[in-house]
C-alpha cells in the first residue's frame, strides 16, 4: 500500500516537473525569439534576454533530467547489462540507483550551500537573487533521490516503476 502512494506521489511530482520544465523552454524559446527581432528588426537587443534565456535553461534541464531518473529516459548502454544473468542484472541495476541516489543527494546538500552562498547577490541585468539560477541544482538532486529510491524500493518487492509513457 505505501508503494502504491509513493508511486502515486511520484507520477505527480514528475508529471508537474516536466510541465514546468517544458513552460520554461516555451518561456525561453519566446525570450530568444524575441531578442532576436529586437536586434535584427528594431536595432536594439534588450540586455536580459541572454542572461533569462540561460537562467530558464539552467532550470528546464536539471529538472528534467531528475524526472529522467525516474522515467528512464537517460542515455543507457544496455549491451552490457542485456548480456548479465539476471541475478548480476538486478545487483546492477540497483547498484545504479544508489549511485544516482548518493549523487542527488551530494547535489542537494552542496546545492543548496551554493544557493544560500550566492542568494545575496543580484544578476545585474534581471535583479534577482544569483542562487536563483543555482536552486534547480538541490531541487533536482533530492528529486532525484526520490525517484532512485522508489525504483529501490520497487525492485526490492519484484516489481518495475511504472513510467509515464512508453
């Protein structure tokens, strides 16, 4: 029954995540867009079209890429792992997570001391907070614990996460 909640919570986090993170390349893409026609249509390219466009990728990215870990959409070399018995399979499969699990985790925490580090501190061209461009970086590396320890635990009782898709 947990299993079933945790899966539930986690389908949810990761639908809203990849909606956001798909707005904010819509938002980057109309940014670019943008400072495009103003430079080569009206002469005068606005100053904070750069700095917007990479501080929404910055965030579109590393969120998306967290939810990779749980729907398992990452680059993956299986030939390996496809040739294993299936026992060495699983061990290597749950080997993976953990790494991905320990690797979220050491983003979250160094994350988060990079944005309470550099909150004080503006970008000049969009006056907000410098850690704003750093706080996907704990944001997506405690997702991605979330979802390496749902895959864990859905290992551990035989099963596989339901992804989103197919």
């Amino acid at each position: 029954m947990m299993l079933a909640g945790l899966a539930f919570v986690s389908r949810w986090i990761s639908r809203g995540t990849l909606a956001f993170a798909a707005l904010g390349l819509i938002v980057m893409t109309g940014i670019i867009g943008w400072s495009v026609f103003a430079r080569y249509v009206l002469g005068d390219a606005p100053a904070w079209a750069e700095q917007a466009a990479l501080l929404l990728m910055v965030w579109f990215v590393l969120l998306a890429a967290a939810v990779g870990v749980r729907e398992q959409f990452h680059l993956g070399m299986t030939a390996a792992t496809d040739a294993m018995p299936q026992g060495l399979r699983r061990a290597s499969r749950i080997i993976a997570m953990l790494g991905i699990a320990g690797f979220g985790a050491a983003m979250g925490v160094w994350g988060g001391e990079l944005v309470a580090r550099t909150w004080a501190f503006d970008i000049p061209t969009l006056g907000v907070p410098r850690g704003a461009a750093y706080l996907p970086l704990p944001i997506a590396g405690w997702l991605s614990v979330l979802f390496a320890l749902e895959h864990l635990l859905t290992e551990a009782r035989g099963r596989k996460v339901e992804p989103l898709w197919s």
